[in-house]
C-alpha cells in the first residue's frame, strides 16, 4: 500500500489482554522502514512485528539495526519483538539460517499463498500435501526455541477443512495457526488450546515423573504407558498451551 506517513494508533494488547502483531510491508518495499518506525513510536507497550517474505538472515539483520536505530531515538522502553513468514522458495531453503538469525526473533509462520505461488503449487493443496515444508518449517522453529506458528486454510465458509488443517498442524507439533476470516477464530483456538482432560492427564504425567525421580528412577508406568522425560517435555507444551 502506497503511503508517505503512515499513522498508526497506540499498539499494544487489545482489550481482552490479547497481544497485538503488526504485518509491515516486506522489506523491499519502499515503506518497510516506514512501517517499522511508525508502530515503534505508535506507543510503549509490548509489540511484535511480523516481517512477510524474509529471503535470508541477512533481511533480519536489517531489521535489528533498523529497530536498535528506532527504538533510541523515541525512548521505547518495550520490548520489540519479531516473527517472520517464510513464503518463498528461497527463504524456504534457508529457512535454518533464518531461525538460527537470533536477536528479537521469536517465531516462524508458514505462509501457504505466496509460498504457493513461488512453488508452482496450486492454492487448493490439502495441507496434508506440504508435509515436508511443514516439518523443515517447524524443525527450524524448534531447533532455535521459536514458535512454529501454521499459516492460513484459505476456506472462509469451510469449518470441516479447517478444523482438519489445524488439527493436522498441531498434531505435528504447531504451536498455532493464523486466521484470515473472523468467523475462523473459534475453532482454531478451540483446536490450539487444551482440554481439561488433556491438561489432567499432563499434570499427572509430570507428577507421576516428579514421583519417580525422588525415588531415584528416570521413568515410570502410567496408565499402561511408560513415562519419561520425553513424555514429560510434551506435558510441560500442553500445560503452556491451557495458559
């Protein structure tokens, strides 16, 4: 979108205490910088900032010196914090780079669209069909402490495709999935979020664990499974998604 000024309100959480993120133009554009000033300087509460089509850990470098350069010159005090999309063949294939860029980077985001486009891959590709791009996406994500974060079903009025394509990216370890239509919202976090059951059976994980390990034993027999520290890791992620 074309502008000289950009005006931002204040940014920071939204009345229900939800945390805010602001899509800037990509860093080619010629108002990408314009962007990132006016939503540091829109405010002093916590920010994140959502850098669409990052081709390398080079783009990020930029993007931090662009903030450390912004965020002195109006006295922000906030953290600024910083997810990027991967949506192109090339930031697909260094997509370790990126992750492993540090600084304000908290999380990747899978964007299927312009990712789509970039394949030669039609925009109607069932989810399950970009398995790999979902795990290097997600094994890049984990390996540097990020969140993995699936992107968009395109399908406004179709609940069952959605609801399939995000219990399809949690299952494989996603973190969330964006929305692109308000009426997307509740199954999604209905999708991401955990059950009671769910939070019952992880409390019981890590106190069955807890157990063991003042006995001096790494695992222990739970409901007919074995439990150790790799199912106690899991429980510890179910219990961060119930917050």
């Amino acid at each position: 979108q074309s502008r000289s000024e950009p005006k931002v309100p204040g940014i920071g959480c939204g009345a229900d205490g939800v945390g805010v993120s602001v899509r800037v133009n990509a860093i080619g554009s010629p108002w990408c910088h314009l962007d990132i000033a006016a939503c540091v300087a829109a405010g002093d509460g916590p920010l994140s900032l959502v850098i669409p089509k990052v081709s390398d850990a080079g783009d990020l470098a930029f993007v931090e010196r662009l903030l450390d350069g912004v965020t002195a010159a109006v006295g922000r005090t906030a953290p600024v914090r910083v997810q990027t999309l991967i949506e192109s063949a090339q930031g697909l294939s260094r997509v370790a780079e990126i992750a492993a860029a540090g600084g304000r980077l908290e999380g990747l985001i899978l964007g299927y669209a312009d990712l789509g486009a970039s394949l030669g891959r039609a925009p109607t590709t069932p989810p399950q069909r970009w398995l790999y791009v979902q795990d290097q996406v997600l094994t890049a994500a984990r390996a540097h402490g990020l969140r993995a974060i699936d992107g968009p079903y395109l399908g406004t009025a179709d609940d069952a495709g959605l609801r399939a394509a995000a219990e399809h990216a949690r299952e494989l370890g996603y973190d969330g999935k964006w929305v692109i239509h308000p009426a997307q919202i509740a199954t999604v976090r209905e999708t991401f979020t955990a059950g009671a059951e769910e939070v019952a059976h992880a409390r019981a994980v890590l106190a069955a664990l807890a157990e063991a390990h003042r006995r001096g034993a790494g695992a222990v027999g739970l409901d007919g499974e074995m439990i150790d520290e790799a199912l106690a890791v899991a429980a510890r992620r179910v219990l961060a998604r119930a917050q």
